[in-house]
C-alpha cells in the first residue's frame, strides 16, 4: 500500500498543519487551524464520530454541491497527522482535505462553534477581565414562520434598540458584546430562533435600566415586556471557572448539533435531534430549510470592540506536543473511502483517524491496515 509514516519532532513544523476541526476557506487550499484544547483536555471522539456518521447519511439531501461533497475531495495529498501530547493524549485529523465551512454541515459547524467557544474563552481571559452580563433576547413566532423570519425579527429588534432609550442605556453599559445564535424547533411553535449575548459592562445595570432595555424590546418586536428579553448571570472573569461556565453555554450548540439525546424541553428538538431524524428520514426538509436559511449568515461573532479585547488577550495554553507521525495516504484509495462514505458508510473516511488517535507507537501500518480492509470490504 502507498501510505507511508514519518515521524517529525514539533520543531520542524514552521507553521501549525490544518485540523480536522479547521476548515478550508471558500474551498481553498489553506487549511485554517483551530486553537488546540487546553492541557488534559482531548478532543471528544465520539463527538466527532457522530458528526461524520451524520454528515455521510445526509449528504443525499444536502441543498447544494458544496456541502454535499464536504470531506470528500482533496486539494493536496491526503495526509493522516498524528499527534502525541505531553499528558499521554493523541489526537488525529486528515489535512489536504476540502470542508464546506457551512453552518448547516454537522462537521464544519460543530467545528466554527468550537472555534468560537475558544475565541470567547480567550476573550473573557483578558488582563482586565471586568463584569459581564448574560441576555438572552426572543421574538414573537408561530408554528408556520420560516427560520429567517424569526432571525431577520431579531437582527431588526438589535438595531431599533441601539436607538432612543435602549440605545442610551446601551452606551451608557455596555462596553462589548458577544453574540450566538441559538435554534431549536418543535411541532406546536416551529422555529424558535434566540440570541445569547454577553455585554461588557462598563457602568452598572441597574433594574430600572434593565426594565428600560426590556420595554424598547417589547415596543421594537412585539414580545413580552418581561419574557422577551430576560436578563441571565452577571459575572466576573477573575475566576477561571466563570469564564469557562460563560464561553461553554453560549457555544453550547457545539454539542447540540451531534448531541442526538432528546432535549431537556421535551417537545423541542435541538439541531442534533433534527440532523439525527433527518438522517433517517424524518421531516429532512426542516434541515435543508436550515442549511439555506444560515448560508452567509453570522451566527457566531464578536463585536469590533470585543475584537480588540481577544486580540489583545493572552492566547489560550496550547498542549505540549512531543511527537507527531505524518502518513501519507494515495489519492486513490482516499477517493475510494469516500465513494465508501457516499454510498452509505460513514466510517469510511473517520476510521482512519480514530484508528491512529487510539494505536500506540507509530499509526502509520495500523492506519493502512484500516484503509485496507474498508477498502476490501467496499469491493
């Protein structure tokens, strides 16, 4: 077989490779790298499992080519890169390889919500931490609304309340914001779509200017005075588990959209409830109304001022990595496992890879005999 194993010491890496939580932009040929996970923490295999097993079972009703051939193309040679870190952990991941980068895909989006949770982390880890306030802002919907519709109500209740009362109170308090977009659906109500924000403050807000904030909202999009815009934690970063508790919840969709167990609210379905029915047949064009609705769409950003707070903010521990192993996989055979994957195995194209984040010593013969035998089985 053509894969052939090396193993590199991480000096001679100039620049950090591509990670299979990276994406390739505009389907480009530089793969983007995500921050690493701090010290003892590994990636969730299993969480990354479920993400392929979604993504090849929905690629026959993906809403375009794009998202559809996710995973399944190459830009280079497909490499298998092979990391072990300083507390015993490994990690594996595929670079050369072409993602969709589209929140809709259950791969590339759990991975921008990861991303975000880690630029949200290192923002709240700042020299100069401050007091920040959790908001969660809802609009008026019912069972027949489309997802854009409830979106476009929100983004359009934002802008009316930067203005008159609420816009005072806003550059009064306010200071940075953080936004994340969250969606669940049910029978009864359909799409309910909210933001979670998370303002810096720089001054105190106070119940009387809350309850300002909440009646412009209510006079901006009709929601209730005391429901529509309700007000969470308010805490400080100085303490490392608060910063972790906040940056956690507001990319808590970086579980949802593969965490296929049923929702806490019983009746509304979270995005990996809906990814995982769709995969099986159930109500997919709720998924594609989803992956239409959110193409081009900021669900996940920091403001200009937060910007400059992650910008300024040490960047998050990165793992010590002692030895990494780089195998090189034949084009051929990476296009076989993924006429594999698209014809209904999802573990054609991630059994690599766990494969050579669970083996010990070098991956590279154990990672060619799992190519192997997928591919033998595919024949």
């Amino acid at each position: 077989m053509p894969g052939t194993g090396s193993q590199v010491s991480q000096g001679d890496h100039e620049a950090p490779l591509g990670r299979l939580t990276g994406y390739c932009p505009h389907g480009g040929k530089h793969a983007q790298s995500a921050p690493d996970p701090p010290p003892g923490k590994t990636p969730n295999l299993e969480g990354l499992l479920e993400s392929f097993r979604l993504r090849a079972r929905l690629r026959r009703h993906a809403t375009d080519d794009r998202i559809r051939a996710c995973g399944n193309r190459v830009f280079e040679d497909p490499t298998i890169v092979t990391e072990e870190t300083a507390d015993g952990a490994r990690r594996a991941r595929w670079t050369g390889i072409v993602l969709c980068n589209r929140t809709g895909c259950p791969v590339c989006g759990s991975a921008k919500l990861r991303r975000f949770r880690d630029s949200v982390l290192r923002l709240l880890g700042s020299d100069s931490p401050g007091w920040w306030q959790h908001a969660i802002f809802t609009v008026p919907h019912s069972a027949t609304d489309p997802w854009t519709a409830g979106y476009s109500r929100l983004v359009d209740g934002l802008r009316a309340i930067s203005k008159g009362t609420g816009g005072r109170v806003i550059r009064a308090v306010v200071a940075a914001s953080v936004r994340a977009t969250e969606t669940t659906w049910s029978e009864r109500n359909g799409w309910h779509v909210h933001f979670h924000i998370l303002w810096r403050l720089r001054g105190t807000l106070s119940l009387s200017r809350k309850a300002q904030l909440q009646l412009a909202w209510a006079e901006a999009t009709g929601a209730s005075a005391t429901k529509g815009l309700q007000f969470g934690a308010c805490f400080n970063c100085d303490k490392p588990h608060e910063r972790e508790h906040a940056a956690h919840y507001l990319s808590k969709l970086a579980l949802e959209m593969t965490d296929t167990s049923k929702s806490a609210h019983g009746e509304h379905w979270k995005l990996g409830e809906l990814f995982d029915r769709a995969a099986r047949g159930e109500r997919v064009e709720l998924i594609q109304e989803y992956q239409r609705a959110t193409k081009g769409k900021r669900l996940y950003q920091l403001d200009r001022r937060a910007k400059q707070l992650h910008d300024a903010a040490p960047e998050l521990p990165q793992s010590v990595v002692l030895r990494t192993w780089i195998t090189v996989v034949d084009r051929a055979e990476f296009s076989g496992l993924a006429r594999g994957e698209r014809n209904g195995d999802p573990l054609a194209v991630y059994l690599p890879i766990e494969v050579a984040a669970r083996c010990r010593g070098d991956p590279s013969s154990h990672v060619e005999d799992a190519i192997y035998s997928l591919l033998q089985g595919f024949s």
